[in-house]
C-alpha cells in the first residue's frame, strides 16, 4: 500500500507539470513572439536569453513528466515496484541539475531586465491579456507591473514546487519502511533539494543586486562590464576597502573577475588568475595578478575577512568553471584554491613581454612549469618556466625577414635567457651547438655554415660572451685552409698553425687576425722556412729556407702582382744534407700551446657539474638532449618540447649511474663498467668522450691530415685519457660522498699515469684511432714505402732460399713442414715455414689497443720458440742472434702494411709498465726487422748471383 506522500508526490507532479504547461503558453511563447526580430544588440541578446529560458522551462517539464510516469508506475505496481524505482530519488543528480539549468536562465534574464524590455516591446498585447494573466496565476499581485507579475510568474511556482519536494522527501524518508538503501535515497534527495531551496534565493539576490548595480553605473561602464553570465559577489560600498597601488574609487567582486574603478579607468582581473595572500595585519590582505600585487586594506578586522573569503571563494568557483553548489556561505572555511594552475593570458603592461600570450601553467601569478609565449611579431617560446622567466629547457624560434626563415633556439634557459647547451639553427642556415651564459655563446660551441654556403667556413673552440676566445679551430673551405690556435675577441690572437689543403703548414704568432712576427713555414717536399710572409703564406722580408738536400737559402724575399717569388741572398750548398728521417718528422704545435689548455671548454663545464654534486635538474643543461629540426619544429608546435630522448628522469638516471660506479670499484669490474660508459651517449663519460671525438676530428681529418700535425694529436690524445680519468674519480667521490661514504685518497702521478695508459687509453684509442693512424701513416709514408718495396722483393724467394738469404741457421729450418706435391722441389714451396707465428703476427692490425698488439707481438714470439723446440726437439730459448732473422722471415711472410705506422704507434701509445720488458724487447726487435727489411734491396741482388741459375726465385 502506497504512502500519504507518495500520493501527495503524484499530486505535486501533476500540479507543478500542468502549471509548466500553461506558464509556457501563456508566458513564455508570447514572450518569444516579438516581431520583427529587434536590430539592437541588446534586443537581441535579450530574445536569446528568453529562448534559452524556453529550452529550459520545457527540458524542466519533460523531466516533471517523467517522474509524475515513475510516481504512477510505483501505485500501479506496489508489489513489484520498489520506492527506490523513483526517478527522483534514483537520478536525483539529474533532476536537480534541470533545475538549476531553469534558475541560472532565469536570473540571467532578471539580470538584464529581459521580461520588462520584452513586456515593454508588446505592451498592447499584454494589456489585453492583463485579465486572464492574473486570473490564471493567482499568486501574482495584481498592483504589479506586466514585467515583474511575468517575472513572478515564472519564479514562485518553481519555488513552491521544490518547498514541497523538501517537505514532502523529509516526511517520507521519515515514514519509509524499505531497507536501510531506500532511505538513503530518500534523504539524499531531500538534502539536494534543501540545498536547491539555498540556490534559489541566493541566486534571486544576487541576480537582483547585479541588476540594481548596473542601475548605478554610467552607461559607458555598464557596456563594458555588463554580461548576463555575470553576478555581483561584494561591492566596497557595502563592505568598505582600499586598494594599493592603484588606489581605486570602487572595488567590484564577481563571480568571474575583480573590477577596479579608477576615475573613467577599469581595471579587470580574472579570477582564475589571482592568488590570494594573507596578509601579516588583521586588516591587510594581498592579491597575486600576472601583472599586479594588490594589496586590500580595510578599517576593521572584519570587513577584510568577508573579503578575503569572498574573493577566495569566488576564485575557487572560477576555477571550477561553474556556480557553487551550494551557493557561497554553505562552508565556513572555502577550500583553498591550487596554487598551480593552466590558463592563457595576455600580457599589457610595456616591458618583453607586452603583447605576449602566455598559454600553460601558473604559479602565484607567475608563469611556472610547461607553457607557451607567443609575441604578435611571431616569436614563440615553448619549454619550462619559473617565477616568470624562461628557466628550464626550451625552444624559441624567431623569424627572420619576409621569407618563410625563423632563428630556432633548442637550448636551456636561466632566468630569461640562454644557459648551458644548446642547438641554435638560424635563418642563414648556420648551426651552433654548444655552450651559452646570459645568452650569449660561452664555453665550447661549434659554429658551421650551411655547406652550400658562398663562404662555407665552421668554427669548433671556445667562445666567451659571444665571441670567439680561447683555443678553437677554423676551417675554411673557400681558402682551403685550416687554423688551429689561440682566438681573442673574434679574431685570431696568440700562437697558431695554418695548415692548407695543399699540404703547407705555417706556425706563428696572429695578432688581430693577421701574421705578426717570425714563423715556421714547413711545404709538402719537407722544405723548411723560417722568416716573415703575408696571410697567403707569401715569403716576405728576410728569411732562411732549408730545402731537403740540406741547402740553405738565405736573404731577403719579396713578391709582386704576375712576377713570382724574388730573392736576394746567399746559397749554401756546402751545408751536410740532413738525415732524411729528422726533416720528415718536424712537428708544429707541440710548443706553442700546451695540449693542457687546449679544450677548456670541454672539460671546464662537466668539472664544475662534478663540483657540485652532479644535480640530475642540471644534467641534459651539461650532456645535451636530441631534437627534431626546426623545419618539423614548425610544423607541430605541440611537439616542440616532446622529442627530446629523455627515457627517465635525469635525476634518476644520474643516481643508477652513480650506484653503478660504486659497485664496480674492481679491476676487472671497473674495466667493463668504463667501456659501457664510455659507449652510452648518455653516460656523463660518454658524452665527454663524444664531444672531445668531434673536436679531434675538427683539428685532424680533412684538411688537418698533416703529417707534421702527429705528434700534436699524440698528445691530445693521452691529454684526453688523464681527463677522462679525472672525470671517472669525480664521479666516483660524488657517489661516496652520497652515500655517507669516506672519499678516496688523491692519487699520486704514477699512480694516475698507470691507470690512464692501462685502462683508459685502450678504452678510448678506438675513437679516435681512424684520424690519429692517418697521422702516423702521413708521417711515415716514405719508409713505409721502402718497407713494401723490401716485403714484395723477400715475397719472390721460396721458404728455403729466404731463410738462406736471411742467415737462419740450418738446424733451426722447419724442413718437416714443407710439405712436396709429385711435381714439386723442395727448394719452390713458399708460405709453409713457421705459418703459426705468420698468422699469429697478422692479428696485429685486427686491434686497436697498443696492449693487444703487443700480446699479439708476445704469441707471435712464443710460436717462432715453440716451432724452433719442436725442430730441435727440446724446449729452446731463442737468443737475438737467431730470433732476429726468424722475426724478419716471419714479418716478411706477414705482409703487413704500414707496419713502420703500427709499431710507432704502438710504441707512443703502450702502458709504460712495459718499458724494458720482455715487450719492449720484442718491439724493438720488430723495429729492427723493419729497418732491415727497407735496407735489404742491395743485399738481395748480391745474393741472387751466388744462386743456381737452374733454380727460379
């Protein structure tokens, strides 16, 4: 059996569904019958504000409808339909929201006095209508005018139905005997229409002191800040304040901004962007805008806690994007607003960022964390943000002219500008990677032209507040020429080397880009002068040139337009010529800038990321990061900021790499640990190792593949390994010291210069090895010649001749191991004898390492003795007398290239803990082999005449 209130339910619905029905024909459509359609805006707006009342009024009947269907299916079915079946207890959620659909349209039309403008337009009609508009709503006085009877109208039956609807869910939540769950229903909907009750009037009393407000101001005014949307919060008529700086005649709280007046001044604020600060005063409160620091006074305590809770209200409803619910005033203590937000907002004031929009998050009034700034003149800067100012990684591309050309800066920002590594593509097709300090370049960068470009030149050095100074390379394509030395302001200053493609290099003194001073003047043919010339390498002024046979020239030299070099002098050909080897091997550089101060740039950045403490939030600033270009950066700006290869957090990565070298403090381990650093771009180590890669090759491929450049990129290289150990100990004593463990001891230089040459050395040789052999191949190409020549002479003798011609003493001839077909003499086999030590000593070019070559030099040995013992039958110590000849058979059965480059390289890069030991012997033994070989052209055609002419060699 149904209840009293669900019986006086149904009667509510049905009342409160057909009171919808005749406000709609009686009211609402009349309303909307305005013809013609009205030409001023406000006519319009006011026709728009009446249809979407309408939409409401209607969408408010169809839910009536549908819960007056529920209500009958329940009396209908009582034994099979449970309480709970109650649309409006089961979407109560829905019909509330219909309702406040319903007020929020309504009070935008009292707001703008849309029934009264509507009423006025059709004055007669509603006249003539006056009679059955009143006998049909009874509750409307009958001493009101057509505007406020036809707002009443629409308000009080809506307002009568949900006192009802409270009273009515109260009672039966009281009298329900349905489980526990139904009551729940029950009371909740009474509790959201007890809160609709709340909304109502609030929303009435706002609408209606908005309305009043906009009475009270000019009209000028009141265009510029009437909105029907808009709802009146605090007024400082009504509750007095002050405002500092900008001392405001009235201060006007909405729901959705906060409005200054100034004399004829408006001053609007969006409340989503303002942060509220109390103040350290009972009367003192500050409010935080992109632009403004507000400070809100007031004579008592309080009146500046309404406002102060005012405003934080209304900030928080801002935020939310929609009305409180209930209406401000249900909670005591508003929520507070998140300091961090996401919004968009034009910048006016005059200063970098006028006109500029800001789009991403906000902190405290200030852009923070990810955004976007875009200036009306197509700047855009997309990245990180603090405090206001580009901070963080970031990318700004800047136009350029007309054309479709823009600067692209991918780099890290300090405080507004440019600081640490970066990539910076500009319009004229330039590229320059590299360091930056107060934007400007500082530290190392490279600087390259676009290839195609009339002057193609690249820079790779150090630069200092945006201009080259320091050591840096240059290299000229157009002039063919290569610099490599001391820079100071821009231009070249201080000690340095010219090297050409033509093979001449020039080493001096540059003093604001120009030759000053005596220099060294060394050509292709070893010829050497010393003396003055021009920048194109002119012999000039006095000066002294020793050509390779050992003569001497020396006087004055001059040049003109078309005439050739002119000279007056002296000629010696007296002079002893010079040993050929010493004047092949004259070096440049070595002297004129230590290899110590020559990638500062380089090396200062990662020490001082050591220094302090290796933060992971500074660690892609130092290392770099990998974008996409700029060309796709324009395309996509969404993506500006998404490309970079960041796998995990910097700050996490940095403390698994630190844990790594702690567990791997082993020989063995720390051996294996060093190569995976080495070979991971993004280790620390790695990444020095790569940078310090591209400059090696800036200085020594191409162009700077000169021979006399060897010994300088020698020492570059071992410089190189003692700082790339001094980074592995830095590393190492950050991550002790955060673990709370005691540092390492310092180590002293024997110490270092161990672990550089037998550990580190081998590690990094790889990298650099293609430019660095090129070098020692320059160098000693000529004897490398003669070495061949010698190989394919002593590669015609058959095994038994050669080891004749080299004096090998019989008994130690492998005889056994020649192995006769049926058409073959013994004295024809070739390739047989001691083929183990042969193969072994070929291994010698697979490697890299000057420590595997030497084992590989080591096993080679340990093969010629262990084949001698087999001959012998008995083990045999081999002594310099017989192990030499059977070195030099091996060698020339080896066919080894550029054997002289392999064994000087070995020899300047081994660990010296081999010094004077059994592979240092052996070294030297294969240099001697290699000297005999050059050397032997004479001996062999002495030899061939005491041959049998019968035998072919």
């Amino acid at each position: 059996m149904c209840s009293p209130e669900e019986e006086a339910l149904l009667r509510l619905e049905e009342v409160f569904s057909a009171t919808l029905a005749r406000i709609n024909s009686l009211v609402l459509l009349p309303l909307l019958e305005t013809t013609p359609e009205p030409s001023d805006p406000q006519g319009r707006e006011c026709l728009r504000l009446l249809q979407q009342l309408h939409r409401s009024s209607q969408r408010l009947w169809e839910v009536t409808e549908e819960s007056l269907h529920s209500l009958r299916e329940r009396l209908c079915h009582q034994d099979t339909v449970g309480l709970e079946s109650l649309l409006l207890l089961q979407h109560a959620e829905r019909i509330l929201q219909v309702h406040v659909e319903y007020i929020e349209s309504y009070t935008s039309c009292v707001v703008v006095q849309a029934f009264q403008k509507a009423a006025k337009k059709r004055r007669e009609f509603w006249r003539g209508q006056r009679k059955a508009l009143w006998q049909l709503l009874p509750g409307v006085s009958s001493e009101a005018s057509v505007g406020t009877a036809l707002a009443q109208a629409l308000r009080e039956p809506l307002a009568h139905h949900v006192q009802r609807y409270v009273l009515l869910l109260l009672s039966l939540g009281d009298t329900a005997a349905e489980p526990h769950r139904t009551r729940e229903l029950v009371v909740h909907a009474a509790t959201l229409f007890g809160n609709l009750q709340s909304f109502l009037r609030q929303a009435l009393d706002q609408a209606l002191a908005t309305q009043a407000l906009w009475h009270s101001l000019s009209s000028r005014l009141r265009d510029v800040l009437c909105t029907p949307a808009r709802r009146l919060l605090q007024d400082s008529q009504d509750v007095p304040v002050t405002v500092a700086p900008l001392r405001a005649e009235r201060v006007l709280l909405f729901d959705d901004a906060l409005v200054l007046l100034q004399g004829h001044s408006v001053h609007t604020f969006d409340l989503k962007l303002v942060w509220v600060d109390p103040g350290q005063d009972g009367c003192t409160f500050h409010l935080l805008t992109p632009e403004e620091e507000l400070s809100f006074c007031s004579k008592a305590p309080q009146d500046r806690v309404v406002w102060q809770w005012k405003v934080t209200q209304a900030v928080c409803q801002a935020l939310r994007g929609k009305k409180d619910f209930p209406m401000l005033g249900a909670d005591l203590e508003p929520p507070e607003p998140p300091t961090c937000r996401c919004m968009a907002y034009t910048f006016r004031a005059e200063g970098r960022l006028c006109q500029a929009t800001y789009e991403g998050e906000w902190c405290r009034g200030r852009p923070h964390g990810r955004g976007t700034l875009k200036w009306p003149d197509g700047r855009n800067h997309v990245g990180n943000f603090c405090q206001g100012l580009e901070h963080g990684f970031g990318i700004r591309l800047v136009p350029q002219g007309p054309e479709d050309r823009f600067d692209c800066y991918k780099c890290h920002w300090r405080e507004g500008r440019m600081c640490g590594y970066g990539i910076c593509e500009y319009g004229t097709d330039e590229v320059y990677k590299g360091y930056f300090q107060a934007g400007l370049r500082h530290g190392f960068g490279v600087l390259a032209s676009a290839p195609r470009a009339p002057q193609p030149c690249k820079y790779t050095g150090h630069w200092e507040r945006g201009q080259r100074s320091g050591y840096g390379v240059e290299e000229d394509s157009a002039r063919g020429e290569r610099y490599i030395g001391m820079w100071q302001a821009d231009q070249r200053h201080g000690p340095g080397v010219m090297v050409t493609q033509a093979g001449v290099c020039y080493q001096g003194t540059f003093q604001a880009d120009k030759m000053v001073g005596p220099g060294i003047l060394l050509s292709e043919d070893d010829s050497l002068y010393e003396g003055t010339f021009t920048r194109d390498l002119t012999l000039v002024g006095k000066g002294k040139v020793t050509f390779p046979n050992g003569f001497t020239l020396e006087g004055s030299f001059s040049s003109g337009a078309g005439k050739g070099l002119h000279t007056q002098g002296v000629l010696d050909t007296a002079a002893f010529p010079p040993d050929p080897s010493s004047t092949r091997k004259r070096q440049l550089g070595v002297g004129a800038f230590p290899v110590e101060s020559h990638w500062q740039g380089v090396y200062g950045p990662f020490r001082d990321f050591v220094s302090a403490g290796c933060p992971g939030d500074e660690q892609e600033a130092l290392l770099g990061f990998h974008v996409q270009n700029s060309r796709e950066l324009r395309k996509s700006q969404e993506y500006l900021c998404c490309e970079r290869t960041q796998p995990e957090p910097c700050a996490d990565r940095m403390e698994g790499i630190l844990d790594e070298l702690l567990l791997h403090r082993e020989p063995r381990a720390l051996r294996e640990c060093l190569r995976k650093a080495l070979s991971n771009s993004l280790h620390p180590l790695g990444k020095l190792l790569r940078t310090l890669m591209l400059t090696f090759q800036a200085t020594y491929a191409g162009i700077g593949a000169n021979k006399h450049l060897q010994a300088l990129a020698q020492e570059e290289v071992k410089q190189h390994a003692r700082e790339l150990w001094a980074a592995y100990r830095g590393l190492l004593q950050v991550a002790l010291q955060r673990k709370g463990q005691a540092p390492e001891e310092d180590e002293d230089t024997e110490t270092r210069d161990l672990q550089v040459h037998g550990l580190v050395l081998p590690l990094m040789l790889p990298s650099f090895y293609s430019e660095l052999f090129t070098l020692y191949l320059l160098l000693h190409e000529t004897e490398d010649s003669l070495y061949s020549q010698g190989i394919a002479n002593l590669s015609l003798f058959p095994d038994t001749k050669l080891l004749e011609f080299l004096d090998v003493q019989k008994h130690l001839w492998p005889l056994k191991d020649l192995t006769l077909t049926t058409n073959q003499r013994l004295s024809l086999v070739r390739n047989k004898c001691f083929l183990s030590a042969t193969e072994c000593l070929q291994k010698i070019i697979t490697t890299v390492d000057p420590r595997e070559k030497l084992e590989v030099l080591e096993r080679t040995y340990g093969e010629i003795e262990a084949t001698v013992s087999r001959v012998l039958g008995r083990e045999h110590k081999l002594p310099m007398d017989d192990l030499l000849p059977l070195l030099i058979y091996v060698v020339s059965r080896a066919r080894i290239q550029h054997l002289g480059a392999e064994i000087h390289l070995i020899r300047d890069m081994m660990d010296p803990i081999h010094t004077g030991g059994l592979c240092d012997f052996l070294l030297t033994a294969l240099e001697s082999c290699y000297e005999h070989i050059q050397k032997e052209d004479m001996r062999l055609h002495r030899f061939a005449g005491r041959w049998d002419s019968r035998e072919p060699w």
